[in-house]
C-alpha cells in the first residue's frame, strides 16, 4: 500500500498577531471559529431575553414588563436567535469543516469568506445598536415585523429601522457565504471526491447554499420595500394607497419557508456523519437520504403559504398547500427512518455526541408531527397564533437545530481545539438540557390548546391552567439557561485543561479525521487517496471499498 502524498502549502501571506489577525485572516478554519463565538454569544443575549420574557409570564399580572418592553424583547429574542445565531453557527460549521471534508486547502473565494463574516456581525451589533439610537427603543413589531405593524404610525420609531439595515446585512453576508459554499463544493474538491463519494454533511451545505442563494433576496426586498414605505411613502404594504398586507407576508413567507430548512439542514448533515460513527455502520439509505435533501430543497419552495391559511386567500389555494405541506414530510421522514436504521443493531458508542443525536431524532420527531397538523387548515385555524405554534416551533428549532449542533460540538471539539470535552460535565449538560428543554416547551402545547395567545404580556389571574403551566415552563427556561452555563464551562475548561484528543478520537471515516488536530494552515499535510464514501476506512480496508474497482489499488493523489 502507498503512502501519504504530501499536500500542496498556501501560498504565503503577511501574518498579523494579537487582534489584528482576528481582522485579517482568510483562513476558513479560523473565519469558521469566529462564525461560532460570535453566535454563542447572541445565544446568551437572546437566552437573557428569554429569561425576562419568562419572568414576566410566569405568574398573571406579573408587573416586570411592559407591554412594549415586553414586544421589543421579544422582536429582539426572535430576531437574534434565527438570524444571528442559529443560521451563523451552522455557516460557522460550514465554513470550517467544508473543505477539509472535500480535501480543500481553503474556501474558493477566502476573502469573500472573510467579506461575508464581517458583514454578518455589523448586523448584528447594528440590530443592537437601536438601544442606544432608537428614538423610542428598539424594534417592538415581532421577528417577521408584519406590515402594517411595522409601518407608521404602529412602529415609529426608529428601531424598526435599525432592524431593516440590521437584516439587509445578514442577508448580503449570508448570501455571500453561500454562493462561495456552492463553488467550493463544485470546485475545489480533491481529485477522486465525487459527488456520490461527498460526505452527507457536504451534500446537506450544498443543498442548505442553493436554498440560501435562492430566499435570501425576497426577504432583502421585502426590507427595502417595507422601508420604502415607511421613509419615501412608497405605500407597498398601505391598504389604504392601494398596497396590500397581505403582499409583505407571501414575500416574507417565500422567504421564510424555506429559510426553516436553512436552519435544519446543515443540522441533519450533521446527525447524519456521526450517528454512523457512533453506531460503526453506514449510513442507512445513503443515496436515498441526499435525494430527500435535493427533494426538501425543491418543496420547501412551494409551502409558504401554510404560514397564511387565516387570510382571505382563495380557497383553492388551502387545499393546494396544505397537500404540499403534508407532502414535504415525506423526504423528512426517510431522514428520520435512516438515522433509526442506521443505529438499529449497530455497535453503539454512547458518548455525549451521540445521547445528544439520539435525542435531537426523538425530539425533531415530535416537532415534525405538530407541523404536519398545522399542514391540516381547521386545526391551522383552531392553533395558529397560541403558544401551541411556539412549541412546535422550538421543538423543531431547538430540539432539532440546536440539539444536533450540541451533538456536532461534542464530535468536532476534539478536530477544533486537539482537545476533548469533558464527558461528566458533558452529561450533566445534556439531561440539564433536556429536562430543562421539555419543561419549558412542551406544556406550552397545553397552553396553546387552553387557548393562550403567543405574543401576550400577562394574563388575568382566572384563566384556566395557565398560571401552573407557565410557571412549569419558566422554571424549566432556568434549567435550560444552567444547562447553557454548563456548556460554556465546559468549552473554556477544556480548551486548557481538557484530555489530548489525538488526530482521530471516534476512529471517524471522512477526511477532516486524516489532517492534525487542530489542523495547520494547509489543512493536509498528507491527503488520503479517495475511492469511496469513508476514505479513511477505505485506505486500511482496500478490499472493503465502497466502490472501488476490483484489482484497483489505492493511489494517493495530491488535492
């Protein structure tokens, strides 16, 4: 058997040290990092924001909040979490583990890379920045800001501004990234890394970039429209000039459809590397699930408006996209059935990585099963609006999307940092996760179903139930926030002291695992030959291949 070919260096560039090479650098890797720390710490402000929102809600009458304090918390909670830090984190991951997974030296574009991070954190600071030079507070119309309440005279100040150059700037970042993913995919691949030979977390990007690319630009227009109507009186959205609300939600739902997959996808790709890993087995149905992927991409656009069945929209157009909405589900569903196939009589690893990937498939289930309801219209009409819906979204967003990026976490610290997370604090993090998680949102289905309105301040001390709910829920927000906290100790405490973690700590198959941990600038010292779907399996197993030609021999190549 040959051995390693030595990889081709970065050409050189002037290094910076300190501070300035956090400005400077093009490395995807380090781009990658900031992508992550800079979400984790919006995770924390739009945690605190929960906090509050939670405070308020947890006994009637509560006095904590006001009614429009409590609306700009709550605009900026959801505004944070979607835009700011759930999307980020998984382009961080992206970003990151992308080209060492194609056996890459870097991004196709990496001063783009650079341009779209940069541009992405103005946004977010910016958004911020309304506390300051709002003129009233921050942005109080929610985290979709329907016209006409975030026109004049419902929201006049100068937050709801903040909040459309806050996401005009995401949106160019986010889309800047994704167009560079694209290429990266399609053209920087090492020799031999076909496209039935990607790993499924690349497969999920590239899905997860055409959908970005795609729905980015109808929410910047919807911004520059709603702007338009509320500086030039452009009169988009005014009823009363001859616009139309209803116009503002099929864009901002053209584009907020599939911006639910944008948060997801990435996420799958994810559970679908190391569910494998852990279960020493392939993945279940390889090609099926990566056709469910394309397949999601393409109906995710044809959805949005199960979002808008209580407008006076034709009737026919219910039932159009409720058969829609129920058909989506189904690609969804081989996902789940290959993750359980995969893991069914395989030889289990149970590590932190894995209880969290076990528990994001369970959890991502129950969400999955709400949104099929609301795909239903008298049971969309009887729910819409209540914190049902908040449920069914959380158990989706976080119960899928940040369960599955804890998972990747705890799989991909060790390729990070070259060090491992502790286990025990990792397990305390995790049943602190998911007590706290189920107690904070699932009896919010029982709100939802008794009738409390998403979006309410308080409520009157008679109402049935409520009260006991709501402090249920808020006492599980806290364990979740100390669940957080454990994380984050965590993470610091082992970049120092945690265990060595060596180059490949879960005997992983896909390339990132044949490079250092961390890896050097170049990503590959040596590069791996590529005849199937595990290279690295593949380079000690050559007569196990996945499909390598009889009587062909491993041939290492150069990226």
């Amino acid at each position: 058997m040959s051995t390693f070919t030595a990889a081709v260096p970065k050409p050189d560039s002037v290094k910076h040290h300190g501070l300035l090479h956090w400005f400077t650098t093009l490395d995807h890797k380090e781009i990658g990092k900031l992508y992550m720390v800079t979400s984790l710490f919006w995770f924390v402000v739009a945690g605190c924001l929960a906090l509050a929102m939670r405070v308020q809600l947890a006994r009637p009458n509560a006095p904590y909040l006001s009614p429009t304090t409590y609306n700009q918390t709550f605009t900026l909670h959801g505004t944070t979490m979607i835009f700011f830090v759930v999307v980020p984190v998984l382009l961080g991951f992206s970003v990151y583990f992308v080209p060492l997974m194609i056996g890459a030296r870097d991004m196709a574009f990496p001063r783009l890379n650079s341009l779209g991070y940069w541009v992405f954190a103005l946004g977010g600071f910016l958004l911020y920045m309304s506390y300051l030079f709002g003129g009233g507070g921050p942005p109080d119309a929610g985290w979709f800001s329907y016209a006409p309440l975030s026109d004049w005279p419902y929201s006049a100040a100068y937050g709801q501004d903040y909040w459309s150059l806050a996401l005009l700037l995401n949106g160019i970042g986010t889309t800047s990234t994704g167009i560079n993913l694209i290429v990266t995919i399609f053209k920087e691949r090492t020799i031999g890394m076909t496209l039935k030979r990607m790993p499924m977390f690349v497969w999920m990007v590239l899905v997860n970039a055409f959908l970005i690319v795609i729905s980015i630009p109808p929410l910047n227009a919807t911004i520059v429209m709603l702007e338009a109507d509320r500086r030039l009186n452009a009169h988009f959205f005014r009823d009363a000039f001859g616009g139309s609300p209803i116009l503002y939600q099929h864009y901002f739902w053209l584009f907020g459809h599939p911006e639910v997959y944008i948060m997801i996808l990435p996420a799958w790709g994810m559970i679908s590397e190391l569910v494998p890993v852990f279960s020493r087995k392939q993945l279940f149905g390889f090609v099926y699930v990566a056709a469910a992927s394309v397949a999601i991409g393409f109906l995710s656009y044809g959805v949005w408006v199960h979002h808008m069945f209580v407008t006076p929209l034709p009737r026919p157009m219910w039932l159009i996209f409720s058969a829609s909405s129920m058909l989506i589900a189904v690609p969804t569903g081989i996902k789940v059935f290959a993750w359980t196939a995969t893991m069914w009589r395989g030889t289990i690893r149970l590590t932190t990585s894995m209880y969290f990937a076990i528990a994001f498939v369970l959890q991502f289930t129950l969400g999955g099963l709400s949104g099929v309801m609301f795909g239903t219209v008298p049971i969309d009409w009887q729910l819409t609006d209540t914190y049902f819906v908040v449920a069914h979204f959380h158990y989706v967003l976080f119960g899928g999307t940040v369960f599955a990026v804890l998972a990747g976490l705890y799989y991909w610290y060790p390729k990070i940092t070259g060090k491992l997370l502790g286990e025990r604090l990792g397990m305390a993090q995790f049943w602190g996760t998911v007590i706290g998680f189920n107690m904070t949102f699932f009896v919010q289905h029982f709100l939802g179903i008794y009738g409390m309105r998403r979006r309410v301040y308080t409520y009157a001390p008679g109402m049935p139930y409520w009260a006991p709910l709501n402090m249920v829920s808020t006492i599980g927000a806290f364990i979740l926030a100390g669940s957080m906290l454990l994380l984050i100790i965590n993470i610091f405490r082992s970049r120092k002291h945690g265990a060595i973690a060596g180059d490949n700590p879960w005997d992983g198959w896909t390339l990132e695992w044949a490079t250092t941990s961390p890896p050097p600038e170049e990503n590959f010292k040596m590069v791996p030959p590529i005849t199937g779907r595990r290279p690295l399996w593949d380079y000690r197993h050559p007569e196990q291949a996945d499909d390598i030609n009889p009587g062909e021999a491993p041939i290492l190549r150069q990226p």
